[in-house]
C-alpha cells in the first residue's frame, strides 16, 4: 500500500493489490498517509496455498482494474 500511495505521489501511476483479508489494514494504512481514499485492488485470500489454476483466474479477474488504474492514475 505505501510503495503504490508514495509512487502516485511522484507521478508514477501504480496498481495496489491486496487479498481480501487485509482490506481493513490496506484502508487503514491509507488513511494513515492522507490517502483515505487510495483504491486498490482486491483479491481473494490465501495466495501462498491457491493453485497455478486459481492464481491465474484471480489475474485474469483482476487484470482490467490494473489497467485502468496504471491508465489514470490517482493523485
């Protein structure tokens, strides 16, 4: 969360994300470091034990919002 929000403030645009298990810690890191409302992207928890198979599919799914946000930017 920190690499993407410190990124974004230097102009390079970054796409965060973040397994669904974390999204409490994730808003919470960004409202430490005055970006309240930072997006990132959320996946689904655990990575460390999914299958090639289930990795992949969570990469396809989260693919359109890396690009979006990698496209525009957020600060």
């Amino acid at each position: 969360m920190l690499d993407g929000i410190a990124l974004e403030k230097k102009g390079i645009p970054s796409a965060v994300i973040c397994t669904d298990a974390f999204i409490v810690t994730g808003k919470a890191m960004a409202a430490a470091h005055n970006a309240a409302d930072y997006p990132f992207i959320i996946v689904k928890h655990p990575i460390a034990s999914s299958t090639d198979e289930e990795l992949t599919e969570q990469a396809r799914m989260a693919t359109p919002q890396v690009a979006s946000m990698l496209q525009f930017g957020k600060f």
